[in-house]
C-alpha cells in the first residue's frame, strides 16, 4: 500500500477550537485534511454544474418537452 504524499502547512485556527480538538484527542491535522478536502470536491462540484449548466437546462428541457426516454419501458 503506498502512502499519500504529505505537505506541511501553517495554519491560523480558533485557538478555543484547537484546546477543543484537543482535549477530545481529535487529531488536528486529519480533521483539517478532512475539511480541506470536502471543500475542494464541493468547489469541484460547483464548478462542474457551472461548466455544464447549458447542457443540463437542455436535457432538462428535452425531458419536460418529451417526457424521459425510454419511459415507456419502465416498470415502476
């Protein structure tokens, strides 16, 4: 199993949030690699939907002019 390259990095935080982590036992560094990492695949997401927005409002289009393909073969 190979291991992720790892970085350093400073960073600023609620000094009340760290004693918080802490006394919890909360490994600091993973729970903000944690953060970090939903927030880049959130901006991912958003941005996806943003580069795409044109095909999405016409396949919505489509659907709300001709009903879903292939409809008549569902079974539910």
């Amino acid at each position: 199993m190979s291991q992720l390259a790892r970085k350093s990095a400073n960073l600023s935080l609620d000094s009340n949030l760290v004693s918080q982590a802490r006394d919890l036992k909360i490994n600091i560094s993973r729970a903000a690699e944690d953060g970090i990492k939903s927030a880049v695949k959130a901006e991912q997401e958003r941005l996806w939907r943003l580069e795409n927005a044109e095909a999405i409002a016409a396949s919505n289009k489509y659907v709300e002019e001709h009903g879903l393909p292939l409809a008549k073969y569902r079974q539910f």
